[in-house]
C-alpha cells in the first residue's frame, strides 16, 4: 500500500532525519507537514518535494506546539494519520560533572516533554477516527545509557520510550499505534554537538538520514492491524551491549 490520501505531520522535520522521514512520506503519496523552530530550513525541505506544507513551532514551548496542532487540524480537516516526533538536541558539556541544571532542563524539554505535547496535542485528531500511527525517534541512548550521550540525553531518550511504551497501551483501543524507534549513530547535525564532533571518515561509516526515512516508510506502510512497538536500527560497526 502506498501512502495516498494520509496527513501526516513531521516535527523536527526541518533538518536530518525529520527531513529525510518527510520527503520518504511525501514519495509515497501522503499529505506531508513539516514543523521546527527555523522556517528556512523548512522551506529548504518543502523545495524538495511538490505539496509538502511548513509550519513554525518549538516543541519545548507547550503554546506554539498547541498553535500548531490548532494549524493541523485546519489543515488537515481534522484528522491526523500520522504523527512523528523527531525534534531532539544535546549539549556538548554532557557528562555528570559538567552538565548544568539549565542543560539538563533544556534537553529534556525538548526530547522528553516535547514528544508528550506533541502527543497530547496530537492524538485528539486520531482518536475520533479510531486509527492512527504515532513514530517517536528516540535513540539507542534510550536503551543503553552509554556515556556518550550523557546524562540528559540518556534520560530524556529513556523518558521519551516509557512514554511510548504507555501511551500505546492506553490507546490501542483507540486504534491507535504508537512506535519507538530507537536509531544508532546516524550523520545528522546533533554530531556537531558532541565534545569531539567525528570526522568524515567516522561519518562514512554510520548511518544516513534515509536509513530512517526508509525505516518510518516501512512501518507506516503496514496495515493497521499490524503493530511494531520498538525497532532498534544501528549500524553495524557500533556496539550494542
């Protein structure tokens, strides 16, 4: 089944993998919205793809993620098929002994809240419909609090699966899906935020953006009966233990 006739809406779709998940739905026919906080990068994605619709909002800020499902559901004549929550950051100074109360604040706002006022907002345009699909990118950091992420981000990464995992239970019989995915080291610009941003020869070995395009494609191809409640996708070179 293609994607024909389904709106879906992207958040955190201006950059990386939001991008890449956006320009994968729109090439399978659905209406595609993209929303984050910088309108020329969502204009740089919709240039990329005919129909595709941009939106401003910053997760973190519960009135501009409400004005933006308010948006939504103008355009999408009040119904949603497809939510992704893709908006997530890190900071540079990560680890226990140098992470600040404000960064830790900031971090999870974004990854962890931001996913929940997105849902909270989001959901009302699926359950009157009894289906709809809901795909939150989280990270391998959300199953292994590896010092890599850091502290925040591996809390908010673990925050943002629970939340997941129950909103799921509490809706299924609203006919709603909610999927967790949980990618590795994927070239994106949160690499640039790192201590020591890899360089191109590390980059060359992780995965791209359309790997997880391709991945959100898939699942939101299924029929909706069909549930996948998690998916890890990494490269294969990183560990995972």
């Amino acid at each position: 089944m293609n994607l024909a006739g389904q709106n879906a809406l992207v958040v955190g779709g201006g950059t990386g993998m939001g991008e890449a998940i956006a320009l994968g739905l729109a090439a399978e026919g659905a209406k595609v919205a993209v929303a984050g906080r910088r309108q020329e990068k969502l204009d740089a994605v919709a240039a990329q793809a005919e129909g595709i619709l941009t939106q401003t909002a910053d997760v973190g800020n519960r009135d501009s993620v409400a004005t933006l499902f308010e948006w939504a559901a103008k355009t999408f004549d009040d119904r949603l098929d497809l939510l992704v929550n893709c908006a997530g950051i890190n900071v540079p100074k990560r680890s226990m002994s140098e992470l600040s109360p404000e960064d830790w604040d900031k971090v999870m706002n974004i990854n962890a809240t931001g996913a929940f006022n997105c849902m909270h907002y989001g959901l009302p345009l699926m359950r009157p419909h009894k289906n709809g699909l809901v795909i939150n990118i989280s990270s391998t950091s959300g199953k292994r609090a590896a010092p890599l992420g850091g502290v925040s981000y591996n809390a908010s990464k673990f925050a943002m699966a629970a939340l997941g995992t129950s909103a799921s239970e509490d809706e299924r019989e609203n006919g709603i899906r909610v999927t967790t995915i949980f990618p590795g080291e994927v070239n994106t610009p949160i690499l640039d935020d790192r201590p020591v941003p890899p360089g191109p020869e590390h980059r060359a070995k992780i995965l791209k953006s359309k790997d997880i395009g391709d991945i959100v494609v898939a699942i939101a191809k299924l029929p909706a009966l069909a549930h996948v409640p998690e998916l890890v996708i990494k490269p294969i070179g990183q560990s995972y233990i």
